[in-house]
C-alpha cells in the first residue's frame, strides 16, 4: 500500500513537472508567433511599444515608449488578426503590482474603481517584466515633477517599487518618489548633503525627508553608476590633498573621503562637531545631533587625513604662512606656538587636529612683556605674560623646546619695549 501511494506521489509530481513544461512551451511558441503581427496591431492603434508581454494566449499588456500608457490586448490571434478586444488606460492609473506564490496581480484604477489583472508568474521574466513595467510608470510621475532635470539613471528600492531613485548626472541631483497613497517626490543636491556610498557593501545612505536613511536598491547596477559618476565629478571639479582619496571642495566646505575604488563619503564641515582618529576609521560627530559618521580608512589615509584638518585651522588662523621667517613650532600633541612675524603677533593654538575642539588666542608683539619657564614632575611650560598682566601657559613636550620659546619671547618683547 505505501508503495502505491508513494507511486501515485511521484506521477503527480511528474504531471504537475510536465504541465509546467507545456504551458511554458505553449506560451514561447505563441509569443513566437504573434511577436511580429502583434506590433502591426499596436502600429494601427498609434501605439508605440518600448516593451510587452505575452500573458497568455487571451491577454497581451504593452507599455509605450512615453511610459505613459498601457496596451492591454485580449483574444489575439495571429491566425485571424482582425479579431481581438483592444484598450488602452493611462499609465498614471496603474496603482501597483503585488506578487503572490505563481500569481502576479496587477492593480489599476478606472473612474475611481480599481481592477485588477492576474499574471501568472511560474517564469522570472514574468516577475522582471512588470517590476520594470511599474518602475518605468512611477519614473515617468518623478521625471514630471522635475522638467529641469534630465535623469540619467533610476532604480526602484524593491521588486513592489515602494520607492523610486533617480539621478542627474549633470547637476549631481538624487530624486525620489516615495510610493505611497501621496506619492511624495524630493529633489537634493548630491554636491550640498551628507551621503555615504559603498558598492562593496551594496551600501547607500542619503537623507530621504531630512533624515539620514541607508536606501534599499532592487537594480545593484544603479549603485554603480552613481558611485562611478560621483567620483568621476569629484575628481575633474576638485584638486585633490590626497590623490584620488581626500577632497576639499573649498567652495561648499565639504571633503570628499574615498578610497578610490568602491566608496565615497562627504563630510559637511560646517554640520560636523568633531573628527576621532581610530586605527582602520575616522568618525565624525555632528553638531546637535547623535549620530556619528565612520569611515573605513587605511593608515596613509588617516594620517594625511589629520594633515589637512591641521592645515585647514592653520588657514583660520593666516590664508599664508612664511615659512622662511615665521615659526611653528610644535609644543605638544597638535599644539603649536606661532610666531608670526609676517604680523607682528605670537599665536597659541590648541587641538589642531579637531573641527569644533580647535582653539586659538594670538597676543601682539607690542603687548609680550616676558617669559618663565617652569619644570615640574609632570610637565615643562612657559609662562608668558603681558604688558596688561595677562598670563598664558604654554605646556611643552619637551624641556628645550620651553626654552626655545622663551628665548623668542624674550628678543620680541626687548625689540618691542619702547
């Protein structure tokens, strides 16, 4: 007995096997068919296609090359041409696309009434086909509400097309639809935001209504192209402080970070509070805000990485330094005492490495009194006060270097003591 079940078990499996075969062979050779009659038909209605498809032999469904209207063909046959129901709704009311187990359904609404079309699905080019069908009608809704751009490049977040991205490649602008019953649509400038993209992780993060937000991407081949295109714009617009890695869009104050081969990050000065130095990262910190940026970087990377943010507050502090007169000399860790004598005036600045932490306070040639150096178990500095009794420490690394300092002070102020 059990082997007559199993038996019976196994025939239906191979009926179900060979069913499957012949409606997949039976819709090739239609499609095969009717592939050529079929456009003479869209041609007499004025319809131009730019894709179709072959539900079954009683249902034909054509999008045109405008995206803005569907073809829907039923009882067609190649063999008496003239014979079939034939009609047309606009794009714009197609209102989803839902799959279920072999069973796509396609949603659209007529005069307030949403009907409903069933597509079975057994093939991947089916499920392809109306996730690109529905991806094109809702690219054509966001490409309408933006006439001044010319977006080279769209993807959906998902096969359902929840959201949808598109991208100008010339303006550096990322539009989106969001898919819902409003159907919200936002344009940013790629070249003014905080964005992070890495292909290797498959990785976007953009902010979508004002909040940072990593992007679900259904087409890979989108995070690609954008990657590709940004740096490419980076590089032709922006010199470089460290080639094809580190770069400074002076205009915008914004750094560019990449490692050249898969990944962009763009680092808003003016919005960030503070940047760490870690051993294979650098992490940002935002201005009133939790939320800290990291950065996945080698060693040279870092390294030149400090090197700018160091020159970058130097240039607070003086546009140019001349190197053959002024001094900067390092007193400890991203401390340096300046003296500037381009402008009469000795400078202290503190944590240059930092963003918001970097602090600087400069006293006048005319104003420096004198100089004491001090030694104790833990630190060496100079004690330099002013002609209007103010005092300021400055804590060096090293002995000699604390004597240097007051040596300098010391010529300036018996210069500058008339």
């Amino acid at each position: 007995m059990t082997i007559f079940v199993i038996v019976l078990v196994i025939l239906a499996v191979l009926s179900a096997i060979i069913a499957l075969w012949l409606f997949i062979k039976l819709n090739a050779e239609y499609k095969t068919k009717t592939q050529y009659s079929i456009n003479e038909v869209l041609q007499a209605h004025s319809f131009e296609a730019d894709s179709l498809y072959f539900v079954s032999k009683k249902l034909i469904i054509a999008l045109n090359k405008q995206f803005n209207k569907v073809a829907i063909i039923e009882n067609y046959n190649p063999d008496t041409p003239d014979i079939y129901n034939y009609a047309e709704i606009k794009a714009a009311s197609v209102t989803g696309i839902e799959n279920s187990g072999f069973n796509i359904r396609l949603n659209y609404r007529i005069q307030g009434i949403i009907n409903t079309l069933y597509i079975t699905s057994f093939t991947k080019e089916a499920k392809e086909f109306f996730h690109n069908f529905y991806k094109k009608i809702l690219f054509k809704k966001l490409e309408a509400k933006f006439p001044g751009f010319k977006f080279n490049y769209y993807a959906a977040s998902d096969w359902e097309c929840s959201y949808i991205w598109a991208y100008d490649s010339i303006k550096c602008a990322f539009a989106y639809l969001i898919n819902d019953d409003k159907q919200t649509h936002h344009i940013i400038n790629l070249r003014k935001e905080f964005f992070t993209i890495d292909t290797h992780y498959n990785y976007l993060e953009l902010p979508i209504m004002n909040e940072a937000r990593q992007l679900l991407i259904y087409e890979k081949y989108f995070l690609y192209d954008l990657f590709l295109n940004l740096y490419e714009i980076i590089r032709q617009h922006i010199t470089p402080a460290l080639k094809d890695k580190i770069f400074y869009d002076s205009y915008s104050n914004i750094i560019y970070l990449s490692n050249g081969a898969n990944s962009i990050q763009s680092i808003l000065i003016d919005k960030i509070e503070d940047v760490f130095y870690r051993d294979n990262r650098l992490s940002f910190t935002l201005i009133n805000n939790k939320k800290v940026i990291n950065y996945l970087a080698d060693k040279e990377l870092i390294e030149e990485f400090e090197k700018f943010v160091i020159g970058y507050n130097l240039r607070k502090i003086a546009n140019s330094f001349d190197y053959t007169t002024d001094k900067l000399i390092n007193v400890n860790t991203n401390t340096k005492f300046i003296i500037d004598t381009t402008r009469d005036r000795v400078v202290y600045c503190a944590n240059l490495n930092k963003f918001y932490g970097f602090s600087y306070m400069t006293i006048a040639f005319t104003s420096l009194e004198s100089a004491e150096v001090f030694k104790t178990s833990s630190a060496n500095y100079v004690r330099i006060k002013t002609k209007d009794d103010e005092t300021l420490d400055v804590t060096c690394t090293k002995y000699e270097v604390a004597e240097y300092i007051k040596a300098q002070v010391d010529i300036i102020a018996d210069e500058f003591s008339s």
